[in-house]
C-alpha cells in the first residue's frame, strides 16, 4: 500500500501546487492579498508564513488544494460590494479580490487550469528532448482470422497512415487511437501499393488487464504490429520540434478526453474506466515502478485532467466562477448573491455525485463490488 501511496501523494503535490501557483501568481501580479496557500485540505501538518503574510501549508487530506484571497468571504462572489466597502478602509480594499477589474479576476481564475497544460507541456518536453519520441511507421504484420480487422479488408504489410483522421507517427499511436476512439466504427487510412485506402473497422470489447494487471475494457480489431522494414526510428528532438509534438500531445490529450465525456453524457460511452483518488493511486504506484520517465507522462496526463475538468462550467469549479464572470460581462453587473448559491447547490450536487461514481467504479474494481 506504502508503495502506491507515496508516489500518488508526490503526484498530487506537483500537480495541485502548479495550479494553485497559478492562481497566487497573478493574484500578487494584479495586488490581491493571498492569507493562505494550501496544498490539501483539513487539518494542517506543518506550514509557514512568507514576508507578505501568507501562511503557505500543507494539510492532511491531499486530494487538493487552494489559495485564499485577503477579506474574502466567498472569494469569487462580487454581489455584496457594498458591504465590503463599508468592512475596510481604502488601504485595504486594494487587496481585495472581488473589487479587480473584470479582466484580471478572470486571469487569476483561469491560470490555475493554465498552469496545469503548461506543466503538461513542459514535462512532454522534457521527455522528448532527453529520451526522445518514436516515429517509427506502423505496419501489420499479421491479421487474425475472422477478426474485425480481416473482416473490414486490412491485409499483411498494410501501413496504418491514419485513424480517426488523426495521423499515426509511430506503433506507439496505434494503440492509444483505437484506445481513445469514441465512435462504433474506427477509421483507418492504410497504404497499400502506394494506394491509399480507407477502412472502417467496428472493434471487438472484451473484458482483458492492461499492463499493469488492471482489470479493463479493450477494443480489439486483431492485428498485430511490426516495425517499417525492420527499423526503430527513436530520435531525441531539438527544443522547437520538441516544443510543437508537447503541444500537440496536450491538444491530442484535451480533445479525446471531452469526446470521451461526451460520449459517456450522450450514452454511447464506456462509463466504467472512470476512475477516482483510488484507481489513481494505484495506477500512479504502478507506473512508478517502470522508472521516472512513465512516472513524468503519468503526472503529465494527470496534470491535463486537472486543467480541463476545472475549466468546466460548474460552480465550486474555476469554470464555474468564468461562467459568472461571462453574464457579468454580458448584464454589466454580477448575478445576485442567491442566483450564485443557487448555481453553487447545483455544482456541489454534480461533484459530489461525479465523486461517489468514480469511487464506486475503484472500489468495484478493487473487488468490494
């Protein structure tokens, strides 16, 4: 158990002070007060406090985080100026979070979830310029008899160009485009005799492990890979080329996960892979124990995660004080206190019950289901 939970914790703490740092960054930027910087939530374990009177600390739940602004009752909420006014002299209400502009209370919002795509992207980084990437084209070796690959038309020797319209660089792309696929039928694009030949392909689910011994569901079309002519093509890259396949990786990485929530919305999508603190701390031990380099892109994809799903629009959630901030634009005043803690009711109902479903999937998968 030890050896899950010690690299989760050390995941979680990278991930959740990068996007908190986000927040602290431009709140000292635009002169906000921050009181406390905490990583965790609950009882404090140890912590300081800087020059500028923040109390930066760590507390004993790690499933989070936050940073809390100077005055702030309820730091995002706008509707109660006058009260404000009357509570702290002119020194003080420079400090104060609810009376910036519009524009930077939404930066210092929003760069939380940044910090976490640009952390994504500087691990990504890092990977490619010291191990390098692989580009070595895919081509089957073999199809199976009888399977969905046979059955569709892909033959010995084809070489997968594309799937999903999203291009295959290397084996390694194989795998995760059919993995990421939300749709009953996956398109390949192929190479065959210098013909380019379009195939779709309805794969085959079935209960399997991943290679972590996770139990999981695969879509399998039955064919197996090799390598273009024999030939590894494994190549460390310069900053600029390294720099544009890491953004692309978070972009690739951010648009298949809102597909696959959109499909698991709309019904079409497979619910039970979703996973909560358990699964991903087990999984996080797991990969650790493959090196430091597996353990990086796992706190990459972790770090993404983070950013996009606080971008969503609901309240107690980044994207939910941006969806404010947007009809505060839009009516030139915020929404009433009770319109907010309206909102609020209903964003705690949804997390609280995206929470207790991602459980319920770890522990089934944990066999107490």
């Amino acid at each position: 158990m030890l050896d899950f939970l010690l690299p989760f914790i050390i995941l979680i703490l990278v991930v959740v002070f990068i996007h908190e740092y986000g927040h602290y960054y431009f709140a000292k930027k635009y002169g906000v007060g921050v009181t406390d910087f905490s990583i965790g939530f609950g009882k404090e374990i140890f912590g300081w406090n800087d020059k500028s009177g923040t109390r930066w600390k760590i507390c004993w739940i790690p499933l989070g985080g936050y940073v809390k602004f100077f005055g702030d009752r309820n730091v995002f909420s706008q509707s109660d100026q006058e009260e404000i006014l009357k509570k702290y002299n002119e020194e003080e209400r420079k400090k104060l979070f609810v009376l910036k502009p519009l524009y930077q209370r939404s930066l210092i919002v929003a760069a939380g979830p940044i910090a976490n795509f640009i952390l994504a992207i500087f691990i990504f980084l890092f990977i490619y310029m010291f191990s390098g990437k692989d580009f070595t084209p895919a081509v089957i070796n073999e199809v199976q008899k009888d399977s969905p690959a046979q059955i569709a038309g892909l033959k010995k020797n084809d070489i997968i160009l594309e799937i999903d319209n999203t291009k295959v660089k290397s084996l390694l792309d194989v795998s995760k485009l059919i993995t990421m696929s939300t749709s009953e039928y996956i398109d390949f694009m192929i190479s065959r005799s210098d013909q380019e030949i379009l195939f779709k392909i309805k794969p085959n689910i079935v209960d399997t492990e991943d290679n972590l011994g996770n139990k999981i569901k695969k879509k399998m079309i039955g064919i197996q890979l090799g390598a273009y002519n024999n030939e590894v093509n494994h190549v460390k890259l310069g900053p600029a080329k390294a720099l544009f396949y890491s953004v692309n990786e978070v972009y690739f990485v951010t648009t298949s996960s809102l597909k696959y929530l959109m499909s698991i919305l709309f019904g079409s999508g497979d619910s039970s892979q979703l996973g909560g603190p358990i699964r991903i701390a087990k999984v996080t031990g797991q990969v650790a124990e493959f090196g430091i380099l597996p353990f990086l892109s796992m706190m990459a994809y972790i770090s993404i995660s983070l950013g996009l799903i606080n971008l969503f629009p609901i309240p107690l959630l980044d994207g939910g004080h941006l969806m404010f901030y947007g009809f505060e634009k839009i009516l030139g005043r915020p929404l009433s206190q009770k319109t907010q803690e309206g909102f609020f009711r209903i964003g705690m109902f949804l997390i609280l019950s995206l929470m207790f479903f991602a459980t319920f999937n770890d522990l089934k998968d944990l066999g107490l289901f």
